[in-house]
C-alpha cells in the first residue's frame, strides 16, 4: 500500500516509476493484499498446487478482478512434474494427458473471463511444464512423450485464437456495457 496505493507516503502511482503492476494470488485471503496491485495471476501449472490455481476458484477470482478493476490473468500449463528436481512433491504431478490438460486449463481461463492469459511456461523442463518443441532423446527419456514436436505450439495457437476471439466479443460489448466476462463465461459453457 505504501508504494502502490496512491494515498501511500513511499507511491509510485503518477509518477516516472508508475506502471502496471501485477501481483500472485496463492491463498484466498490474497485478495486484500492485492487491493494496490492493477491485477494478479495464478502462476502455478498443477490444479490445487494453490488456491489461485485451481480452475473452480477461478470464478470467484474473476469475479473479484472485475468488481475492484483488476485484471484477471489466468496462468495455464500443460501439466506437472517436478519429481526429478523435488522427488517429495509428487503430489502435485499432473499428467499432460495428451494435450487434454492444457486445453482444459485454457478453456477454463476463457470461461472465467480471464483478461490476459499466461503460459506456465515456455521452457521449465524441471518442472515438466514446457511447451516447446520437443523429441525423445532416446527410449529411456524420462520426459513426458508428445505425440508430435510441436504439439503444445499447436495447441496453444489454437487456444490463445480461441481466447482472443472470446476477448473480442467481450470488448465488442462496448465501455460501460452490461455485456462482461461473467455474461461471456456464461455463454461460452452453453456453447460447449
């Protein structure tokens, strides 16, 4: 509060330094530390790894996002296993499921509403999250097998054109409009 709040005595709010500034949501009770942030993301690529990361809460996220003027950026992965870098936590493994769980991670964000979505991540082998290119080295290859090299590419160009459609008919509804992501979330799941 005391740098982002524009009231604080230490705030950045109009001046040279001010930007958009973006905070994690990990617990529920988040939200009353992200008040002086513009918006949040939920980083984390393992439904349930926190609460900002797991789909069902996104509409209560999204609602809150959109009742205090944040931006609601919903991180989605692929997947999840971190077991050769952290072998105690595979609890928190989440199987690719061939592309099934990046798209139901995506198709999520877009139901919620969500303003900008992020990808978890680009190139975190360790955390068996990556979307790059990709081939087995060799039979032994512990990483997770895609049926081709670019099928998360793929996946993801097909998903961020989804997404960005969905935007459009969001923004289409006009400043001001009573057409918002809780009406949008609402149709897209009819359509589906």
């Amino acid at each position: 509060e005391r740098l982002l709040s524009a009231e604080g005595d230490l705030s950045v709010r109009g001046t040279d330094l001010d930007g958009i500034f973006i905070g994690l949501w990990l617990n529920r009770e988040h939200k009353d530390m992200l008040a002086s942030f513009d918006g949040f993301y939920t980083y984390f690529a393992a439904t349930g790894f926190s609460y900002g990361s797991t789909p069902s809460k996104w509409h209560e996220l999204s609602s809150w996002a959109m009742a205090n003027g944040k931006l609601f950026i919903a991180s989605v992965g692929p997947g999840y296993d971190d077991t050769r870098i952290r072998p105690w936590n595979s609890h928190n493994t989440r199987d690719r499921a061939n592309g099934q769980y990046y798209e139901a991670f995506w198709t999520h964000a877009i139901e919620e509403g969500a303003n900008i979505v992020s990808v978890t991540s680009y190139n975190e082998w360790g955390e068996g999250t990556q979307i790059e290119t990709a081939a087995m080295a060799s039979e032994r290859d512990i990483y997770k097998r895609y049926s081709d090299p670019y099928q998360y590419l793929n996946l993801t160009a097909k998903m961020a054109s989804e997404f960005r459609r969905r935007r459009a008919e969001v923004l289409s509804g006009g400043e001001g409009s009573e057409h918002d992501a809780a009406t949008t979330a609402r149709q897209i799941q009819d359509e589906l």
